[in-house]
C-alpha cells in the first residue's frame, strides 16, 4: 500500500520519466522535483533527506519543504526546551 505522498510522489516521477523518454531537456529542478519534501520523524525528531523518508514510519513522519527545513529545525528544538 503507497501512502498519499508516496503515489503524487510515483505520479511526478512517472510524468518526469516520460518527458525524458520522449527526449525533452530538463533543468535539474525538473529532473529531481518529483521527491521534494523531508521528512521528519515525530518520535525522534530526525529530518530525513526527501530520497529517505522510508526510513520512517508513515505514522510517524511530518513531509516538510526544503525551504522549511530550518525552521522546522529550531522548532524542535524549542520545544525539547520546554519540555
């Protein structure tokens, strides 16, 4: 069974997949856009390149943008602060 993330994943992958079979360039953004996110586990509070978010549990991850890694960073660690 694929979670949600994991088929819009397959589907972007395919449609990448079938733009180089048909011989378009694409830019690198293009090309490695179809896995995106981060992943951070909910229990450990480890961020995860997009390639390995296998690594954790479904139940158990947050997928996050690259452009919130940091802050999501100093989240976490704000609340281990607290707690």
């Amino acid at each position: 069974m694929l979670t949600g993330y994991e088929f819009r994943m397959c589907v972007r992958l395919h449609k990448v997949t079938s733009r180089l079979v048909r011989g378009e360039k694409l830019s690198t953004s293009e090309r490695e856009g179809w896995v995106s996110r981060y992943c951070v586990d909910m229990r450990t509070r480890e961020v995860f390149l997009p390639q390995r978010y296998q690594k954790v549990q479904p139940h158990g991850w947050i997928s996050i943008w690259a452009k919130d890694v940091v802050d999501a960073v100093d989240q976490m660690a704000v609340a281990v602060e607290v707690h």
